[in-house]
C-alpha cells in the first residue's frame, strides 16, 4: 500500500530524533541521556516521532493516542500512534499502527517484556480483525545505564538499585548482542519478525550524573 511509512523510515527518525536531542545538548547536559536515565520514557520518543511524520506526510493523519472505534470491540483502548488516509471528509481509515515499548536491559531476564509485546501484537490482530491490511509495528529502546556510581539513591536514577544489580552479576548479559538473540529467540514461531535493529545506529552514550547511558532500539512488524 502505497501511504504506508517504510519501516526504514521509522528507524531513519528515531535516528534524527537522536542526533536533534544531542544538538539540544551543551558540554554539561545531554538531553538523550537524561529523558532516559530518569524515566521510561517511550512517550518521548512517540511525540517526536509522531511530529516529524505529520510534518513529512502531509496527506496522512498522524494520530497520537489513537482510538479507534470499531463495530466489534467496544473498547477505549488507544494506540500510541496511528497512521491514517482520508476516506470522506470526516471518516479516516487506519493503515498503520505503531506501539512504543522502553524497559531498561535488565529487563529483559523478565517475562513481562515479551508478555507486553504479546499483548499489543494480539490487541492489535483483535480489533483490526474485521479490517484488512492494517500493518502492525512495535518500536522497542532499551536503556543501558553503565558505571557503578553509589552516592546516588534509587529515586533520581530510575531503578538504579536493579541497574547497579545487573552490572555486578557473575554472569552478566551482553548489550545489546544478548537482546538481539532474544528477539529473535521469541520471535521465531510467530507471525512477526524482527525487521531490523539499530545496533549499528543505536545512540550515542551519554552522560547524566557521572552514569554513561545509551539505547537500543529495535522494530517488529508483521511478516508479509
């Protein structure tokens, strides 16, 4: 379908919203690197990566907070952006829909991460059930915060006692190599795969409070 937005272009945006948050940054500050060490923080990524689509895709409709009501699922659940084409002057027809998912590395020992992504896909697969060609996607960002530092308390830098947990453990993950193999693990008797990552593209580190941090992104649409 011609209006859809590449997967691509999703990854080629998240990598401007990276290189536009460290030119909002000084010698002192790193914006990327305090939104993500001090909250989960898909909401920021949603909202900028929802603007620079309206912006490019003028005769799409960029929701945020989608709500879509459907004849067959009486619902108020809303998605985190929904890409839409004009059918008549008030009636819009989903094409995409595209969910955000941030959890830091550690999380991913957890079964909650993959119970998530489950979710969405068969929330997703439900209430589009009756429309055809409604493509799915899950934009995923881990945050690796690195360096041990212990004069600071679990409420400035989110989870650090877990964070700090996982840097000590005797057998420690590789980030991102381990997340890769994960994903594809989980993946591979599904009707999603894993399209791409941005291993080679993932940010920057950056510094907030002495603690180095950096994000993985990864995407996970439908198979064809």
């Amino acid at each position: 379908m011609q209006n859809r937005i590449p997967v691509t272009e999703l990854l080629n945006s998240i990598s401007e919203i990276i290189d536009q948050a460290k030119q909002n940054s000084t010698a002192t500050f790193d914006e990327f690197a305090y939104i993500f060490a001090t909250s989960k923080s898909e909401s920021y990524i949603r909202d900028k990566l929802a603007i620079q689509l309206q912006k490019r895709h003028i005769n799409l409709i960029i929701a945020r907070e989608f709500l879509h009501k459907s004849e067959r699922q009486k619902s108020n659940i809303r998605h985190d952006i929904g890409v839409l084409e004009r059918v008549s002057g008030k009636d819009a027809r989903p094409l995409q829909i595209i969910e955000l998912k941030n959890w830091y590395c550690h999380d991913v020992r957890q079964k909650k991460v993959w119970d998530a992504i489950q979710t969405d896909m068969k929330r997703i697969d439900e209430i589009f059930a009756e429309m055809h060609g409604v493509e799915s996607i899950i934009i995923v960002c881990f945050t690796h915060v690195m360096n041990k530092v212990t004069d600071l308390h679990d409420g400035i830098i989110k989870y650090q006692d877990d964070i700090n947990y996982d840097l000590q453990r005797k057998n420690p993950l590789k980030y991102p190599e381990d997340i890769t193999s994960y994903f594809k693990s989980k993946l591979k008797n599904t009707n999603y795969t894993l399209n791409f990552s941005l291993e080679d593209r993932y940010s920057p580190k950056g510094k907030y409070l002495n603690r180095e941090i950096r994000n993985y992104f990864y995407v996970i649409s439908k198979k064809k």
